[in-house]
C-alpha cells in the first residue's frame, strides 16, 4: 500500500494560540500578511457565563482530487506519491488559478515573488524524517501527522477511532 501523509488535528485540544501559524512563518519565511495555517476562531458560543469558543487550525488539506491541480494551467501543482499537493515554482507563472479553485482559500500568491504558495506539511523537514514544524510547535498537542496507510502509525489509529465528533474533510 502507498504511503499517505495525513494531518489529524483535534479540535477538543487546540487552544488557539496560533503557535502553529508563528511556527509555520518562521520555518518558511513568509512575508507579513502571507501565512498558510491560519487559525480560524469559531464562537463564542453559549451564553455568559457559559461561553466557550473553538480553534480550527487551517493548512492545505492535500485533497485526492486537489481541485487546484485541475485549474492549473501550466502543470506547476502536482500530487507526489506520497500524497502531498505541491507546487513546482519553476513551472508557476502566477496566475491564481489555484488559488481561485482551492475550497479551503489554502492557496496563496505571494506579493514578493509573485508565485503560488501553500503549506507542504513541510516536505522538506518529512523527507529527512521530521515532523512538519506547526505539528512540533503545537502547545495543546492537538496535531497529529503520519501516514494515513501505516496500520501502525498514531494518525492512522486515530481515524480510525469512532467517536462521535471525529469528522474527515
């Protein structure tokens, strides 16, 4: 079976502290106001003194069927073996057609070099065999990456777990 890099986050944990995003900035040097892992803020829900609020860390979701590949015009986006969407720059002309098709707004142009960007789950660090920066950087331990095909593997067991509020986007 082939490998399938999966990130499983749960949302019970994440505390909304965007270390994830600050991590993510760094371990790429994006420029101000690119980022690729924001952190969505859904509430308050409830009412004082009940409130409570839900964090949604929010990176490329590397679909099977990446909608972003099929609108790219000159092949730059492509699904690796591995199950990564990524994007070749050589290949890139800037076109936002990407970023147009993405349903997740997980495609971006950045405004210096004027070329496609998104999140990799940090291929660079997984292909040395590490954990992609946001993941190691995740104060609730909320973030889970592995391979989605490895019976073994920590994300593999986790969706697999029936729980009542376990969703797959």
């Amino acid at each position: 079976m082939t490998m399938q890099w999966t990130m499983v986050v749960d949302l019970q944990r994440c505390v909304g502290c965007d270390a994830c995003t600050v991590a993510c900035k760094q371990e790429h040097d994006l420029p101000v106001g690119l980022t690729w892992n924001p952190v969505l803020t859904v509430g308050p829900v409830g009412s004082f003194p009940e409130l409570s609020a839900c964090y949604f860390p929010k990176q490329c979701m590397h679909c099977d069927n990446a909608p972003c590949i099929e609108a790219c015009p000159t092949g730059a986006m492509v699904k690796s073996e591995d199950g990564l969407v990524l994007i070749n720059n050589s290949d890139c002309n800037g076109c936002s057609l990407c970023v147009d098709a993405c349903p997740y707004d997980a495609v971006s142009v950045n405004s210096i070099t004027g070329l496609a960007e998104k999140c990799t789950f940090c291929s660079h660090r997984i292909n040395m065999g590490l954990q992609p920066a946001c993941v190691l950087s995740c104060v609730g331990k909320a973030m889970f990456f592995g391979d989605a095909n490895d019976t073994s593997s920590q994300v593999y067991k986790l969706l697999k777990k029936q729980e009542h509020r376990t969703f797959r986007l």
